[in-house]
C-alpha cells in the first residue's frame, strides 16, 4: 500500500476522534462516562498520529507498541465503565470483572514487553499472541455489557457496542492474519485508520441517543434571539446596500449624493429598530413561539427571576414587580400586599414600578380578592367571562391595567401585583398563566420572609429596651430603698452631723443614679467604656452608700494595688448588689464582711454574711434565674445581671451557702497590669 494511502487513513481517524472528543468536552460533557469516553477518543488521536509517523519512517517500535497498548486498555476502561465496575471500585466495592481485566491486562503488557527483550522468533509469538488477547478481552466485554442490558435500553447502546467491537474485531482479524502468516499485512495495517474512523460515527449516535447520558444538544433562546438580530441587521445592510447601489446607477450627477443619504437614513432606521423595546419584545415572542416547543426557557428565567430578588437595590417589592414583568415583557405594575386594618384586613399598595404611585385600598373580603384567593388564579383585566370577578372600579380606571398576579402563601393571598399590558402581544395560554402563578407564589415568599425579620428586628429591640428597663426598675427599687430608710430614720438623727453628712452624699449619689438611668433609656445613649480602676475604691464606694442599713458592712482589705478592666458604674452595681443582698438576708445583730484580696492573675472579692443562708436545691435552680424572686418587691434580676456582667469581664461568681449559717459570694475577676499590656503591645 502506498505511503500516502496509509498516511490518509490514519488521519481520517486522527480527525474524527478529534471532532469527537472537543464534542465530550465542550456540548457534551454532561452526559455520563463522557470524560472516559473523551479520554479513549484522545488516545485514538495520539495512536492515529502515532501511526502516521510510522508510516512515513519513524523507527521506534517501542512507542509504538506503548500507544497500541494504551489505545486497547483506554477502550476497555470505557466498557467497564458502561458496566458499572469502574464506580464500583470508587465506591469501595469489589468487582470481579475489572480485577479480572485488569490482571490480564498487565499479563498482556508484561509479555508483549518482555517479548521485546527475548530473541527474535520468540518475540514474535509473544508480542502477536498478546495483541490477538487484547482485541478478545475486549470482544469479551462489549458482550456482556449488551447482555446485560434491559431490552428497552439495548436500542441506545447498541451502536456504540458496534463500534468499539468494530475497532476490537478488527485488530483481532489483523493479529490473526499476522499470526497465521508470520508477517503482517500491510493492506490490512494501511486500511485499519480508515475502519477506526467509520466506528466513530456509531459512538456518537449512541451517545446522542442515550438519554441517561444526557439530553440533545439545543440552542438556547438567547443565542438564537441574538443571533436572529444579527443576522436580520446582515440581511437588511445587504438590501439596503443594494438598493444605494442601484441609485447610485440610476441617479447621474445625484447618484452619490443619494447612496450617501440612503445609506446613512438606512442605518439610522436599523440601529432605532435594535434599540427599540416593542420590537425586541416582538422578536422573542416570535423565536419563542416558531422556533420552540415551550414558550419559556424555565432555566433561564427562573434563575433570572430569582437574580431579581436576591440582588442589592431598589426595595423588594419592587424588584418583585420587575420580575414578574419580565416574564411577560409588562413595561410595570403594582403591588398591594394584605395589612390589618382598624376593622378589616385590607390590601393596601406597597410599591410601583414605572407607574405613578397608587391610592385605591381593596378590602380582603371584596368578590375580586375572594376570587383570587379562592382560585389562585390570573386575573385579565379585559376578560370578558362569566367565571371572573367583578373587577373593582379603580382596577378598571387605571391606564393599560391587564393582569392582576395573586401572590399565594400558605393557601392565603399575600398580595396581588397588577401588570400594565406588554407592548408586543402575549397570548395569555396555559404556559404564561402557569409561570406567573408559580413565580407570584416564590415573590411572595421573599416578601413575607422581608415582613417576618422586620417584625423580629422590631422585637429584639423592644425586648433590648425592655431588659434595660427590667435593671433600670431593679436599681430604682435599690435607690428607693435607701431613701425610704433615711426618711424613716430622719426624724430620729435629724440633729446628727454624721447622719445629716450621710444623708447629703445617699440623695447626691441617688439623683446621679437617676440621671445616669434616663440617660440610659434614652435612643442616643453610648455604652459605658471599660478603663482600669482601683476595686478597693469601688467597694469603699458601695459600702459607703450601705452605711446607713444595719449590719453596717465591714471591709477588709488585703491588697490595695488589685486593679480591673471594667465599667466603674456596672462594676460598682454589681458589688453593690451583693452587698446590699447580704445586708437584707442577715439580722441586725449579724455580721456582713467584705474582703478583697489579689493573687497572681487574679482579683477575689468575697462578700460573706451570717444570714439565714439558702439551699443547694434554691443556689441551682433559682439564684440567678432571671424574674424570679423570694422578696415581695423583688425583680429577680439582680444575681443575674451580677452573674452575666462578671462573666463578661472574664471572671466568675461562686456561691457557698449553709441554711441558717450565712452565705458567701465569691467573685474572681482578671487582674489588670500595666507593664503587661505594653510588653502585649
């Protein structure tokens, strides 16, 4: 066979097995056992080069028995596969048949290699029995992924059994012949590209026919729209092109004046044509309708639709009406969503779009909500039909009014969104009807989604004023209770000088306190900021203000430099708390002890009474569960704040109590140091 027959031959197959394999990876690579089957399609492409270079001289026998090997273990890997066996090994099961295969295989590869390093006749036995094992493997295989498939299923696969087999027989014959006759065929080795190449078309009608491989390749609405245009813009510049051309002929000394002035009235018509929104509406609808089974691309749009919604700018009830406004080409619309009345429910508008703003209010129990409601359904302003509402008078009214989209939650109408008419005409069929319904029924998930975390954004702030005014209340029923016990203990020491001293610094003490609260309650108070302070003046500064009340506490102090990182005011509350609960739970006879102490990284405030003392049972259960109070007056939220505060700072509070011996608060807070924090720094 001549050079160039051969030459020709293995690049038909080069080329078909190419076109093949940019089709896996490109319009085809969602379909199953696509990358195998590009993978295999690659290595024919290699071979068929491979070959080529062979033909035309090249003398390493070696690479060529390497690619052969890899073409035949490549088309194998692909029908075990479309077995199945391959993702039984990735799934962790086992699988006979691939370790059977796989065995073989490098049985195969070990004697065709060790062939090549033995003497001559002995090499030529091993490397032709080898080559003729491969082809029957693989013969082996493609019968039975055909026996093993449903009746219904052999019909797709069967090409692609036909021609990978074709490949395998083929080889087979042509090793036989070799074998047979000591030599190998040179027609047969010259015509083998050419037989490659004519299997490559079967692959591929099987792989288009499979429909658990994937779905035909489509053009998509947008490319067809664009290309439509574009090839509209082409065909009316050649017309217009001739018709200048023609003037110019006809028209003399004017000829060129007048192909210049056609030309240029021409493209300015074409370009107001592209940009015009009633013609690019009237395109789509048409390629939709003449070119398409469905009038939609539900992927496109619903991913469009929900781009719309999810995205940053306009409020959403505006965006929900652009959306549902894209779906029909409406140049806007308005939305009314459903609100409580002082009497009624009620639909009142929540947003417009392109459209002036809306006043009409349409009671939720009107014949035309009833309707939609009821129904779920689409509702055309226009329609003439027995079955529809009576339309309110404002609906009526309003300019270009043509479709009325229930926003359905849960059974119930959320609101409805009213489209003004497109401006090319949209049949109003099943599709269309359908879309809008589904599409009113995901917008008004988001709207009430939107309702439902204003309305708990508005909660959590009432219940952050709310718990602000749960401490605040605490620490006025402590304010009041020092005053209440000076003005019962006035008229006694009226002529005291230390109590009249005592009174001036408590009533001082308490108005600042009162200010500090209503500054608190206030929308434009800051947070207290954290600074270093000296505990030992907090706590002389809160038993100070507990002097008055018997027991009168007692400080200890065993280390005066213990300093902490803390707001003065929220520290101070929290020591005075548990100051002013030891004072109350122990008789006027006992003692109440506060003693500070520092120990390493840490500062320990311990507040101990001889009171009548509480449970483990009462400590666990009840101490520091907030609104929870043994005292008539009490709020419950003291030992709770106590509790919360110092572990903020880092710190925490012990409890060890015995009934009827006292009790003993233990609070441990991190020490703060300055050299510490500039070597930190």
């Amino acid at each position: 066979m001549p050079v160039g027959t051969a030459i020709f031959s293995y690049a038909s197959a080069a080329l078909a097995f190419a076109i093949l394999c940019l089709l896996l990876l490109t319009g085809w690579r969602g379909r199953a056992h696509a990358r195998a089957i590009a993978l295999a399609s690659g290595a024919m492409v290699l071979w068929s080069v491979t070959m080529i270079w062979l033909a035309r001289g090249g003398q390493s026998v070696m690479l060529a028995e390497v690619v052969e090997l890899l073409r035949q273990g490549a088309w194998s890997a692909v029908l075990l596969a479309l077995l199945g066996h391959l993702r039984a090994r990735r799934e962790g099961r086992r699988s006979r048949l691939a370790l059977c295969v796989a065995v073989a295989y490098a049985v195969v590869v070990t004697a065709v290699v060790a062939g090549r390093l033995l003497p001559s006749m002995l090499t030529f036995y091993l490397v032709t029995i080898g080559r003729v094992t491969l082809p029957v493997l693989g013969i082996l295989l493609i019968e039975q992924l055909y026996r093993n498939r449903a009746a219904e299923e052999r019909w797709a696969i069967k090409f692609a059994c036909l021609g990978i087999g074709g490949i395998f027989a083929y080889d087979f014959y042509m090793y036989s012949d070799m074998l047979l006759f000591r030599e190998m065929n040179v027609e047969l080795w010259g015509a083998r590209g050419i037989v490659n190449a004519l299997t490559m078309p079967l692959i591929a009608v099987s792989l288009a026919r499979n429909a658990t491989w994937s779905n035909q390749i489509a053009v998509s609405r947008r490319i067809l729209f664009h290309s439509a245009t574009l090839v509209g813009a082409a065909v009316y510049l050649l017309a217009m092109s001739s018709a200048a051309y023609y003037l110019r002929f006809v028209g003399g000394e004017w000829g060129s004046l007048m192909q210049l002035a056609f030309l240029f009235g021409a493209s300015v018509l074409l370009v107001s044509v592209l940009f015009s929104g009633s013609f690019r509406a009237w395109l789509r609808v048409f390629i939709s309708k003449h070119f398409f089974r469905y009038s939609y691309d539900y992927r496109d749009e619903w991913l469009s639709f929900t781009r719309t919604l999810s995205q940053q700018g306009p409020g959403l009830g505006v965006r929900s009406i652009q959306a549902l406004a894209a779906l029909v080409e409406s140049p806007g619309g308005a939305l009314w969503l459903r609100r409580d009345g002082p009497d009624a429910q009620r639909f009142e508008p929540g947003a417009h779009w392109e459209l002036p703003p809306a006043t009409a209010i349409e009671p939720a129990a009107s014949p035309f909500c009833t309707f939609m409601e009821s129904k779920g359904w689409v509702v055309e302003v226009t329609e003439d039909d027995a079955d529809a509402p009576t339309l309110p008078a404002w609906l009526v009214a309003m300019p270009r009014a043509w479709l009325a989209v229930p926003l359905m939650l849960h059974g119930r109408l959320f609101g409805f969104v009213v489209l003004q008419r497109p401006r090319s005409h949209v049949a109003l069929n099943w599709e269309v009807l359908d879309l809008l319904k589904i599409a009113g029924t995901q917008a008004a998930s988001y709207l009430a989604q939107q309702e439902a975390d204003s309305a708990l954004m508005l909660a959590r702030q009432f219940d952050s004023f709310n718990r602000l005014s749960t401490f605040v209340v605490h620490d006025l029923k402590n304010l009041v209770a020092q005053l209440s016990l000076l003005t019962a203990n006035a008229e006694k020491h009226r002529d005291n000088p230390a109590f009249q001293r005592d009174m001036q610094e408590t009533m001082v003490y308490s108005v600042q306190k009162m200010k500090l609260m209503l500054q608190k309650l206030s929308r434009g108070a800051t947070q207290g900021q954290a600074r270093a302070l000296s505990v030992e003046q907090i706590l002389k500064q809160a038993a100070a203000l507990k002097a008055a009340f018997e027991p009168r506490p007692v400080l200890e102090i065993v280390r005066s430099d213990a300093m902490v990182l803390a707001d003065p005011e929220r520290l101070e509350r929290v020591l005075g708390h548990l100051i002013q609960n030891a004072i109350e739970a122990t008789p006027k006879e006992g003692n109440v002890i506060v003693r500070l102490a520092a120990d390493g990284e840490c500062v320990t405030v311990e507040v101990s009474d001889t009171g009548h003392g509480m449970s483990e049972e009462f400590i666990r259960e009840r101490l520091f569960k907030p609104f929870d109070s043994t005292k008539s007056a009490g709020m419950g939220v003291g030992a709770f704040e106590s509790r919360e505060y110092i572990q903020e700072l880092g710190g925490s509070l012990r409890v060890h109590s015995t009934p009827l011996r006292g009790t003993t608060f233990h609070v441990t807070l991190p020490r703060w140091r300055a050299h510490a924090i500039e070597q930190a720094a």
